[in-house]
C-alpha cells in the first residue's frame, strides 16, 4: 500500500539552505498574516480559560479580563493537544514548507520528511524572566541531530521584550553542553543554564509578529526578561526528521536505539513508521507560571499597552 505523501510548497533557496545548515538558524519575515497573528492570540486566551475540553484546566470565571487571566503565564504546554487551532498552526503549510527544505538538510538523501512532537506557546508578561543558555536537543533527542524549533512571533520580538539570543554555528560540534544552576533569578527562570563555551559571539534576533525563526536543536540560544510593558507571546513548535525514531522516553523492555514515541503529528513528506500507528495523546496541557520580578515591578505593575486591544482581535 502506498504511503501517503504530505505535500507542502518549498519556499527557500538553495542560499538560505545553506545559510542554516552553516550557521544554525534561519529567520523568515511574513510567515503569519495579520488574520492569523489574531487568531493565535484570541486562541491563547481561550486555552488559558480553560475553554477546551481538557484533563488539566478548569474553566475560569467569565468576570475575568484577558489580562487577569494572562498575567501569571509564561508558558503552555503542549496546547495543540486540546486545540485545533494551535494543531492548525503546527501543520502550517509555509512553515513546514521552510521545515522541509532544512530540517535534515545536513544529511544526504534525506527526502523532506518532517514530524512534530511539541508545542509551547508562550505569553511572557512585563517582568517575566527568560531561559538561560540552553541546547533544546537536551530535553528532546532525536537520533539524527535533526531537533528544529519554528519560533513564530505572535508580539514584535525585541531586545526590550526579550527576544531570542542565538550564537550562530554553535551547532556545528554536535556537542551538548554541561549545565547547572545560573543563580541569576532575576534574568531567567528556574532552568537549568549550558556552560563551557564563549558566549563573546551572541547576537538578538529581533523577529516583527508575522516572522519565524528557525533553529536547530544543538543551536546554544536564550532570552532575556521582557524589559518592556508589552506581552511578548510566541508560538514555539518543535520537529525532527520523520526517519529519526524519537527517543523522548525509554520504557521498561526497551532500548535507546529502539525507543520511538509516537505521540507526533506528521507535517511533510512520509511517514516511515506509520505501520506503528500514531499515539494518542492525554487531552491535557501544562501551564509553566510565573510571577513578575520585583525589579521590574515600575512595568509589571502598570496594565499592558496591548491589554483589551491587541489581547482580542480588532474589530473589523
């Protein structure tokens, strides 16, 4: 029986090909029309609310104003797992298109495949801190160094708000880097910080909403606190070759080579271990929340400039 074959445009040149697989990270401007940014946004709120059926959140009271319920989340877990919206936007046809052409590009023969395991959507409120030094391959390792991150921009990303910070070739060693405690809570959040590397060399990426980064796995990249008084929400979701088993968690009875989690969502070209069927997943989502830094309370402490406009879509 033939497999199918997802089909998606291919957008790139062979430049930029090249210009990710040399230094690690890609950025594409206009990925997300200003529809789309909406939706994500009015969708944030209703999976804050709790609105989708779900194991995890409790509906919250109507009385409650978007900022109310926005202001203590950093992160969501997972959220196209309940809903299909974000699941929308993880099988976004101009994104997997990008993913198609660089995911695996630093392999030969590689075919285009590409499957997604993770999604997180952040919100980042005023004070909000950041995430150290880190490699995202640490937490999810792919068998093949093919872990790619599709950062899109919900909010202007900048150097206020707390864009990404990239070293640019740092992926190239294939080396993960040690990490331990950066005992500096007013910059970044409890995880854990890479070390052992000059940073002399970082650079912001600052992303317009619309525009997405991409990055691979082994990329050493960070954020700092949002400075500003504006929310800085980003869609991260993260894929890898379809070809690389994903060996998220080993169970009892098996081994790191034979480990395969299956709780993905297809996104270009084939599928080669659709004989295993797809795992699904818990209806369930995890907030990581947070509480602004005292420092930074002259702007936490005021209601945010997009509250009650950018927050909901803008009437037509």
């Amino acid at each position: 029986m033939a497999q199918e074959i997802i089909e998606v445009p291919k957008p790139l040149s062979d430049q930029q090909v090249r210009f990710f697989v040399d230094n690690g990270y890609l950025v594409m401007p206009n990925m997300l029309t200003r529809d789309e940014l909406e939706e994500l946004k009015t969708d944030t709120i209703a999976i804050s609310r709790g609105k989708y059926p779900n194991d995890s959140l409790k509906p919250l009271p109507d009385h409650l104003s978007d900022t109310e319920v926005l202001q203590n989340i950093l992160c969501i877990h997972q959220p196209h797992y309940i809903s299909p919206v974000i699941q929308k936007y993880v099988k976004h046809p101009l994104i997997c298109g990008v993913l198609s052409q660089i995911t695996a590009a630093h392999l030969p023969y590689w075919d285009g495949s590409v499957k997604c395991m993770q999604s997180m959507l952040f919100v980042k409120p005023p004070g909000f801190q950041g995430q150290a030094w880190h490699q995202d391959e640490v937490y999810i390792p792919t068998r093949d160094r093919s872990l790619i991150g599709a950062w899109a921009a919900i909010d202007d990303a900048t150097i206020e708000n707390g864009c990404l910070w990239i070293i640019p070739g740092s992926h190239r060693s294939g080396l993960l880097y040690a990490q331990r405690e950066h005992n500096n809570p007013d910059e970044f959040d409890s995880s854990l910080e890479s070390y052992g590397f000059d940073d002399s060399a970082e650079i912001p990426v600052e992303v317009p909403a619309g525009g997405v980064v991409f990055f691979n796995g082994y990329l050493l990249h960070r954020s700092r606190r949002n400075r500003s008084n504006i929310y800085r929400r980003v869609l991260v979701n993260h894929y890898m070759n379809a070809y690389s088993p994903l060996p998220w968690h080993v169970k009892p009875g098996e081994t790191v080579a034979s480990a395969d989690r299956r709780a993905i969502v297809p996104v270009a070209g084939v599928d080669p271990y659709a004989w295993k069927g797809i795992e699904v997943p818990p209806r369930s989502v995890h907030l990581r929340t947070c509480k602004a830094n005292a420092s930074a309370s002259s702007h936490a402490s005021r209601k945010p400039e997009n509250a009650g406009k950018s927050l909901q879509p803008e009437s037509a």
